[in-house]
C-alpha cells in the first residue's frame, strides 16, 4: 500500500537498510538461537525457582545467556542496519562470556557446583554456544557487506 494510509514504519520495511537476515542460512541461525533461548531459559527458570541458593552463579549466567539469546533471535528476525549492528554486538559480547565462563570453569570448576549453558565451552549443548556467535557474527558481517555493495 502506498500512499497517504501508510505509516513510516511500512515504508522503512521496504528499504535497502532494513534487510532481512533470514534468508539462507540466517534461517538456520535463527533456529539455532530460537533453541538455545528455550533451553537455556527453561533451564535456568526451572534451577532458580527450585534450587538457587545452590549455584546462584551458574544459574544467573544460564538466565543471562537466555536473554542474550533472545535479543539476538529478535535483531535477526527484524533485520535493518540496527538490528544488525545490535546483533553484532550482542554475539561479540555472547563469545566473550562462552570464552570467559568456559575458561573460568576449567581453571577454577569450584566456583560453579552446577554448569552453567557456557559451562566447559557449552559442552553440555553439544558446543553449539561457541560456535553459534562465530558463525552469527560471519553472516552478520557478510550480510552488512551485501547490503552496503
């Protein structure tokens, strides 16, 4: 629709800037994430409400790794130059704490009486949380690219 009756918001969806991500294998990392959001914050809702006080750590990380998780399926599924940016940073930021958190439970594992979802580099979800922010942040950037050629 065109026209006096369409609001900026419809207008921006149609812009160059506003790209979807989810297409090719941004589909895939959407799904991905989609997973990670439900299970770390299943995990982390189910320990907190039941047995905080016996890793309140490692279950405030898993919660805090949920919504990580979260915001970046949402800036993935809304697309744009913002979204993408905001996106990038969260991943940067996710790599970080799966690197930091993963060395910090095999230098020092008493520190955490229960994993955590970047526990030992996310091996208890089959690696997925150090590979998935590798992976999001190449399509991240290859999808910046494309859309500044």
């Amino acid at each position: 629709m065109t026209g006096p009756g369409r609001n900026d918001e419809a207008a921006r969806d149609d812009s160059p800037g506003r790209q979807k991500l989810i297409k090719g294998p941004g589909i895939l990392l959407v799904w991905l994430y989609g997973v990670m959001v439900v299970g770390a914050v299943s995990r982390s809702a189910v320990q907190i409400s039941t047995d905080f006080g016996k890793a309140p750590l490692a279950y405030s990380l898993s919660a805090l790794a949920g919504l990580v998780y979260g915001f970046i399926t949402y800036s993935l599924v809304r697309g744009g130059s913002t979204a993408r940016t905001a996106a990038l940073v969260c991943c940067a930021a996710e790599l970080v704490g799966v690197l930091g958190v993963g060395t910090w439970t095999l230098v020092e594992p008493s520190a955490f009486p229960d994993a955590t979802v970047w526990s030992d580099f996310g091996m208890g979800y089959l690696f997925i949380p150090v590979i998935l922010p590798v992976t999001a942040i190449f399509w991240l950037t290859r999808a910046r690219r494309a859309a500044g050629a």
